[in-house]
C-alpha cells in the first residue's frame, strides 16, 4: 500500500494549508530559483507566504525558510513520509513554529527573522542565475530595500552595508546550522560601519 498522500487540484495555497493543518512532509520544488527541492513543513501561512521548517538529510530540524507561494511549481506529500516521521521522532526532533511571525511582506518577514536569530540569510534573484545567497545582520530598512551588515563565507564582516532590494528576493532563511556556525566564527561586528552603499539588482 502507497503511502503517498496526494494531493487535490485546488491550488498551491490550499495544499500548503492541507500540509500545514495535517502537519505533513513536503517536498517543494520553485523552477528557475532554486536546483531540487525545499524539504519540510509548513509552521506559518499568509496568503502570499509560507514559512517552512526544513528538514536536513540527516533526518533532523535545520532552520527554516520563507517563500512566496506563487513560486512554488511543484508540491507534494514526501513519499517517504512514514521514514521521516519516524526518524525525526527517534531522533527527538520537535516541530515548532515560531510565535508571532508575520507573513505580510518581505519588510515583516526579514524583522521576524533577525528578531529570532542574530543572522538572517536573504536570497536574491540574479537573472538566469536563480538564487544567489547574502548573509548578515539586518541593519536597517530603507523604501523598498533590506540593508544588511554582511558576512563573507569565511565569516569575516564586511566593513560596509549592502541594499537589496524587496522585489528581487526569492526568499529569506534563518536559523540553520550553517548560519549558526558562521555566527560562532565571526560573532558580533565590531567597529564603525562604512558609509551605507546600495546594490541595485535587476
């Protein structure tokens, strides 16, 4: 017998307020902003967001993302639900939504983040590119743009701030293992930020 839960055909938001209602697996794929899938489960649902909990391959709760619905190209039930509930169960792994997130906007979505970890990761759309990822520290927001204090992969701190603009961002992470790690490394920046520059994207 399948264990594959199907879906109907009433739409991404639906299915994404099934997943979240059920607390199902899923699996997400977003065509042309992101190679494979978002593994995980819906914790928060807007009527333009969701904000998933993802799960690592080492069976274990590591971080979450945000995404806009409209981006999601395909989605369904993991068809090895059975295993992942087992395992995260085996492995005492809780799920949890984080209280008071607001899903109204990316201006909202990028505050509810920092408020919860001290780095965020925001994920631009570049051209044929997809997503192309930014770390740091939510330092201000300017009319239309998130202006971040940034980290480079060897969590060394920028000495000046990046701009972003809000229609360009494919989706903002926070929480994982990764950042974590960088945020250990690197710890709080210290010194005089540069004069704020912005980065205009396409």
């Amino acid at each position: 017998m399948s264990n594959v839960v199907p879906f109907k055909a009433r739409g991404v938001r639906a299915e994404l307020r099934e997943a979240l209602e059920q607390r199902l697996p899923l699996r997400i794929q977003r065509d042309g902003l992101q190679p494979g899938t978002i593994h995980g489960y819906v914790v928060a649902l807007s009527h333009g967001f969701s904000l998933i909990a993802e799960v690592a391959d080492t069976m274990r709760f590591d971080g979450y993302i945000v995404i806009a619905n409209a981006d999601v190209t395909l989605l369904e039930v993991d068809p090895s639900r059975e295993f992942v509930e087992k395992a995260l169960a085996l492995r005492g792994e809780e799920l949890k939504a984080p209280d008071g997130f607001q899903l109204d906007d990316w201006v909202s979505i990028a505050r509810s983040a920092s408020a919860l970890a001290p780095l965020i990761a925001v994920n631009m759309v570049e051209d044929e590119e997809g997503e192309i990822s930014y770390v740091g520290q939510l330092d201000a927001i300017e009319p239309g743009a998130l202006i971040l204090r940034e980290l480079d992969p060897n969590a060394e701190w920028y000495p000046d701030t990046g701009g972003y603009e809000l229609e360009a961002i494919g989706s903002i992470g926070f929480g994982s293992g990764y950042l974590d790690a960088l945020w250990q490394v690197a710890g709080a920046p210290t010194g005089p930020r540069a004069p704020l520059f912005r980065v205009d994207r396409p």
